[in-house]
C-alpha cells in the first residue's frame, strides 16, 4: 500500500499510520508509480477523482455506483480508453460466495426475484434507494440474465427523505426472462434475498445468512411424480426423505471456504491488473447498471407518493 488519501488530514495520517503508508489529502498528491487506485469517495466526486488517475494509465476501482449521471460515467470510460487502462466498478454483490456457486452452475434465468430491504441508516442521503441498494440487484440481473431489457414499470415513494426510499420494480427482458425487484431503506429489519428459477432448477440465497438452497429434478423424477399423483397423503408425509432426495433434490450450497465478498473483490481487481485484462465488473458494466437505475429513479419520480 502506497498512501492513504483523505481531505481530512488528521483521519488519513492516523490510517496512514496503521497501514505503514503516506498520508495525503488530495488525490493530486498521489505519487506517479501507482499500480491501482481504489476510489471510495461520494458520488458526485467520483469522475473528478477517477478521470485525471485513469488518463494517467492507472487502473482504478470505483464505489458503486460508476458516477452520479449517466455523463460522467461515459467521462470516466472515455478517460480510461485514453489511458489504454481499466475502471472497475464496486458491484461488491457479484462476489457473493451463493452468486458464484449459482454461475458454476451456468443456469439459464426464467425470473428472478429479489428483495433488499435495510433499516434506514442515515446515510447515502445524496441518492434515493434506486441508486443506493437497488442497483446491485438490477447489476446481478443483468449479469445474470445477459439480455437487454425490453419494458419496465416501477413504483415507488419517499418516507423519509426527499427522494425515493421505497422502490419496486418489474423488468422484461428480450429473451422472454422476467424479473421483481424491491428495495427499501426504510424497513424495520435487514433482507437480502434472492431467487432465480430457470428450466433447471431453483435456487434460493440469503446474502444475510450467506446461505444457499437449491431444488432440481431427482434421479426418479418422472417415476416419482407420477406415483405421487396418485398417493394417500398420510403415505406420502411418510416418504418425505424419498420425495426430498430422489424424486427432487434438495440441496444446500457449499458455500465453505469461500472468500469474503469485499475481500473477493479487491484480490479480484488486483488480479485483473497483474494480468493487464478487463476487470470482472468492468466500467461499461457498471455504466449498464446506471442507465438502468437512472430509468427507473426516473419512472419513480414520476409517479412517486
């Protein structure tokens, strides 16, 4: 680690002193040799940090989302384009171990549906909860699903503050996927859940919990179903072990010995720049993930109570 940077100057030398490292209060200080930058800053403020950096060739990674408006986050990738370098985005989510599991199984998405709903926090007050928790749902969509989105209509409100903090919405995708979303930042008790269904299987994560359940077709499946049909059902509550692993089976994901998401994220980023490719959640991802929020914040605001 190189430096630490905060206009703060007292907080960045006390990091600064925990780290080893320089401290500094502007992003221009920064020495020229740099590797990688990792930009945790406001929104507003992430292309004026970010677009100088990456015009020098420095990779960057960037807190979600990309940029406070779909103009500067096409600022900061045509930065990087002229520095011949990489931004990256900080969907943290798409390292979930659950989500990385569910991509080794390489299941084609029919609907999914998602709930994150958190307590309000006092925080993040310059954007309403589209931009806030949304967006790394709607970024897993459309990751997942690899389809462009065809119709949407969404709903939503302010409660607590002068934007949205209740949002809902329904997307249709070209491919005939389908998916619900909701998100709130003004609920009693924290949800992270999500579901996909495909011809598959289904599969149920809690981020929360860092769990994972999935439910496919068994060996004797097609026996099964039928004999079950026609079953008393004071036999069947007796078969249950039968019908759970060999008519369907029901598993648990294995989510053991799996990084951290934040963790994964950062080794992921660094990997991408040793090896001098694209990042896994690369800036034009990033940039998707905004134009979609953007559309839907827009639609909200709209028709917003």
């Amino acid at each position: 680690l190189v430096a630490v940077v905060d206009p703060q100057g007292e907080r960045a030398r006390e990091l600064a002193g925990e780290l080893g490292c320089l401290a500094l209060e502007s992003a221009t200080q920064l020495p020229a040799d740099l590797d990688a930058v990792s930009i945790a800053v406001p929104t507003a403020l992430h292309a004026e940090v970010a677009i100088p950096l990456l015009e020098r060739g420095v990779p960057c990674l960037i807190e979600k989302p990309l940029a406070a408006d779909m103009r500067q986050a096409q600022a900061i990738l045509d930065a990087a384009q002229r520095g011949r370098t990489h931004a990256a985005v900080g969907h943290v989510e798409r390292f979930q171990p659950g989500l990385r599991k569910v991509r080794e199984m390489h299941l084609a998405p029919r609907f999914i549906e998602c709930h994150r709903l958190a307590p309000f926090s006092f925080r993040s007050l310059d954007v309403g909860v589209v931009h806030d928790l949304m967006i790394h749902d709607l970024d897993l969509i459309l990751d997942l699903v690899g389809s462009e989105v065809e119709s949407f209509d969404a709903a939503g409100g302010a409660i607590l503050t002068e934007r949205e903090d209740l949002a809902s919405v329904r997307l249709v995708f070209q491919n005939g996927a389908r998916a619900n979303v909701t998100a709130s930042r003004a609920s009693l008790s924290p949800m992270r859940r999500f579901r996909l269904f495909s011809s598959q299987g289904y599969v149920s994560l809690d981020f929360t919990k860092n769990y994972g359940l999935i439910v496919q077709k068994g060996p004797e499946w097609e026996r099964g179903r039928a004999a079950l049909r026609e079953m008393d059902p004071t036999v069947f509550a007796m078969q249950k072990d039968w019908v759970t692993n060999r008519v369907l089976q029901v598993s648990e994901l294995d989510l053991s010995g799996l990084e951290r998401p934040l963790q994964a994220e950062l080794d992921s980023f660094l990997r991408s720049v040793q090896e001098g490719r694209e990042p896994e959640v690369s800036g034009a991802a990033g940039a998707r993930a905004l134009a979609l929020a953007d559309r839907i914040a827009e639609r909200i605001q709209e028709q917003r109570f």
